[in-house]
C-alpha cells in the first residue's frame, strides 16, 4: 500500500495524492496550498502521464515536477546507485535552484541530488555520480560531456524533465536536447515545462512525448489572487539622464534588494562601478564571470551584504531571493519574453514586487510588444524631481531623529549638551542652535554622492558563442553549434 493520505475530504496538497513524508515536510516548510499549475499538473504527473505544462515564471513549476519526483523516489522499496530522474535546466543559477528545491522537498525521504554544470571543475560531479544519485539536474552541454565520457547513466531514468524550455532552445540547445533524450529509456515519463510555448518546444512534445496532458495557466487579470503582486511603470528617459534617473529612483524606492538588467556585460561592470562610487552597495553578474565569483555574489544578495545587482539576463531565469523587492530595466530587452522573466524575479509566491523600466524614447516599439505579449499596459511615470527627493530626504531625517529619541541610551549624551550650552554662554548659544546643527549632520548624511561619470556608453553587444560564455569552456569536437546569436 502506498504511503500516502486518502484524498477523501482532503484538501491542499493532501489532495493531490502525494506521500505522507512529502506531505510534512511541505507543512513544515509553510506551502499549505497548491499553486495553480501545481494543482493541475501533479496529479497526472502521478498517474504516470506525460505532460507540457506552461505558466508565468514565478507561478510554482518547479514544485510542480519536483514534488511528483521525489514521490516517484520515496515509493521505491530499494535504490540503485543509478539516477532515476534527469532535470535539464538552461542556465547554473536555475541548476542550484531547482537542486534547492527538490533536497527541501526530499530530506524526508533522504533524496541525493547532483547538479551538473560548465564552469566547475568534473571531478566533484564525477564523485557524486560515482557515489549514487537520486536525481540529476543539468545544463545540457555539461550532461552531454558526461555521457560522451562515460561517467554518467541514464538507463535506470523513469523521469526526464526540460524546465524552462524555451530557454534553453533560445540558447541553441536543441541538438543536445535530443541527443540526451535518446539516450533515455524509452518507458520514461516526460515533463516538459516553460513559461512560454513557441512551436519549436510543440515539436519536441510531438517527437518525444507520449499522448502528453497539456495544462496551461493562462492570466487572468480578474483573478488577483493568483497573478503575482507586481507594480509596472514605465520611464521615458533619454540615454545621457539614465544614470541621474535611475540613482533618482533608488533613492525615491529605498529597495530591500533590486536586480538592475543591463543589456551588455559592459554596461553591467561599468553601471555598477558607478553606482559603488556614489556609495550604493552594488555588485556586477554576467556570464563572464567565474561560476565562484557569480555564487559569491547571489551569497551577499542572499545575506544582505549587497543591496544592489546589476546584471545581464543571465539573472533573469532561476533566482528566487525572498527579499528581493525590486527589478529595473536599465535597458528595455529586445525580447518581450526576457521582459516576462526579469520582472518574475518579484512578486514570486505571492510576494509583491515592483518592476520599474527606464525606456529611451526609440524603445517605444519595444515596449509596445512586452504590452502585447503580457497583455497589459504598463503604465508611463514621472521621474522625481529635485522637491520630490528633498521631501524624502526631510521625511528621512524626521525618521531618524524619532527612533532616536526612543532609544533608551539617549540621556548619555545630555553631558555633551550641558557642556556645550555652559561653554557657548558668553556668545549665547541656545538648546534650538544645537538641535538644528544636529539636525542639519543627520540631514546631510540622506544627501547622495557624486561622481564624475554622468552617463554611461552604449556598449556594442558582443558576438559570441552563447554556450561558451554559460558553460565556461569552448565546445567540444563534434558538436559544432550551428546558429550563433547575442548573448547578454
């Protein structure tokens, strides 16, 4: 008999049939309810069914394929060293996070996972493989090195999974997607899931999916429960305003922590060094970073170390910062989907957000498709002007100089006044005189820093590669990538 509740009059994740284990570990965790598309695709997925699943970023698909496979693993009554499931991911970041997710879900059942990705070193993943994985969750070029080298075994995978597919095609995976499928039993289950359905990934359920269940989560702007809490504006800015704006707007929004997308990894070392010189805690993260050097950075993000990052769209799929309170579009993407993803770093499991986006006034038909695409107008703001920031700076101030007044250890410095009022009597010096020079410190702190950069230089994309930036390491022989395209 399976370990599982009895769904009669069950509700929540109880409905859905799943383990008991999993079922604690989800109460512990806090999840007591099923996202939508969690809701309609886990159920099939237990029955055994192939399924194409497509939803927001944002809207829960990685517990909608992960808790189905540690449940797959928890019924086994014994496990091979071999892996019994394969989730193929676009990018590192995504790679770790889904790897976050399934070991949460899983250490009720003890689930081993393995991530599998370019710029580490093999011999760690070659140990792991060795030692007896669970599940594997991979980019595909590193995954297909594996196999060529013999040091990973897909023929014990009942489950395969292509997480954000659409990425990883828009990336020219395509061959090694179809290379890594057929070397997968033919009896294993497929989970296709994206946040977007272009006919390249409808061909690929045609090929490799067996009369698959397609849900899809469309958005419904009357169901405000379920769309991610996510205020959009829109700022019309000119190229040379765009770095006076965006320090504007910061210091306007006062952000827990915000990702600020750049187009080019130029932009990205250049805007962040500026933003440090004006005194922000700002970081840099693109592909031309080591993959130590961008887990550095998501660590400091992580630990409230770093309040800013800017980055290029290599951020925009696969981080899930719980304080993450804004995202900017320092440059409108190209791609109106890219815009889809940015913006999902926010807003996520029912957190509000904001996303902000400095448009330069040849970007209107750029934003005119990211409305098309989302269905939505987003609407156009003013920037602050110089009264608007003073007010905060006033009100700011006003801020400081209460918490201060309730704080306990405030009498220790009634020395300092009565020394100053007994020393300033001969030239009359008042109570009110000190306070408004105290004030005017306090004040003066809020005021930002200069620096001599007042704009930043278009940046010409580069052309490369896009796998070999990701990746870290040149293609192997054999494999040549057929269709080359901007990354940024």
């Amino acid at each position: 008999m399976l370990n599982q509740l009895n769904t009669d009059q069950q509700s929540g994740f109880s409905s859905l049939g799943l383990d008991r284990r999993l079922l604690t570990i989800l109460q512990e965790l806090g999840h007591l309810e099923p996202t939508p598309i969690q809701k309609a695709a886990i159920p099939k997925l237990l029955e055994g069914r192939d399924i194409v699943g497509q939803a927001a970023t944002g809207t829960g698909k990685t517990g909608a394929f992960s808790l189905p496979i540690v449940h797959m693993v928890g019924q086994e009554k014994s496990r091979p060293n071999q892996p019994r499931a394969l989730v193929l991911v676009p990018t590192r970041e995504l790679a770790n996070q889904v790897c976050d997710s399934l070991t949460k879900y899983g250490r009720g059942i003890n689930l081993r996972v393995t991530a599998i990705y370019g710029g580490q070193s093999y011999d760690p993943q070659i140990r792991s493989l060795r030692r007896g994985t669970d599940v594997i969750v991979a980019t595909p070029g590193r995954a297909l090195d594996h196999l060529e080298r013999g040091t990973m075994d897909l023929s014990a995978i009942k489950a395969l999974v292509l997480d954000e597919a659409d990425e990883m095609l828009d990336l020219g995976f395509l061959e090694d997607i179809e290379s890594i499928i057929e070397l997968t039993p033919e009896t294993r289950q497929v989970m296709l899931f994206s946040a977007t359905m272009a006919p390249r990934i409808a061909a690929i359920a045609q090929r490799h999916l067996k009369d698959p269940e397609r849900v899809s989560i469309a958005k419904d702007t009357k169901d405000t429960a379920t769309l991610p809490k996510i205020r959009q504006t829109a700022f019309v800015v000119p190229r040379p305003r765009k770095l006076e704006a965006l320090c504007s707007l910061i210091e306007l929004e006062t952000p827990k922590a915000a990702i600020i997308f750049c187009r080019t990894r130029e932009d990205v070392d250049l805007l962040a060094d500026t933003l440090k010189e004006r005194g922000m805690r700002a970081e840099s993260l693109h592909g031309g970073m080591s993959q130590q050097q961008r887990e550095r950075v998501l660590h400091k993000l992580r630990a409230g170390q770093a309040e800013l990052v800017v980055a290029t769209d290599v951020a925009a799929r696969g981080l899930d910062i719980e304080h993450l309170s804004h995202v900017v579009n320092f440059d409108v993407p190209s791609a109106p989907e890219a815009y889809v993803h940015r913006i999902g770093r926010v807003g996520r499991a029912g957190r509000e957000g904001t996303a902000l986006t400095m448009s330069e006034p040849r970007d209107k038909r750029l934003m005119l498709n990211i409305e098309r695409l989302t269905k939505q107008k987003i609407p156009v703001g003013k920037l602050p002007t110089a009264a608007d920031l003073e007010e905060k700076r006033r009100n700011d101030t006003k801020s400081k100089l209460l918490a201060a007044i309730n704080d306990a250890q405030l009498e220790h410095y009634q020395a300092i006044i009565e020394t100053m009022l007994k020393d300033g009597e001969s030239s009359g010096l008042t109570l009110k005189q000190v306070a408004l020079a105290a004030i005017k410190l306090v004040h003066a702190q809020s005021a930002p820093k200069k620096t001599r950069k007042e704009a930043l230089p278009v940046a010409a994309p580069e052309r490369m590669d896009p796998r070999d930036l990701r990746q870290g390491k040149p293609r192997g022989k054999g494999r040549p990538f057929k269709r080359r395209a901007h990354f940024h």
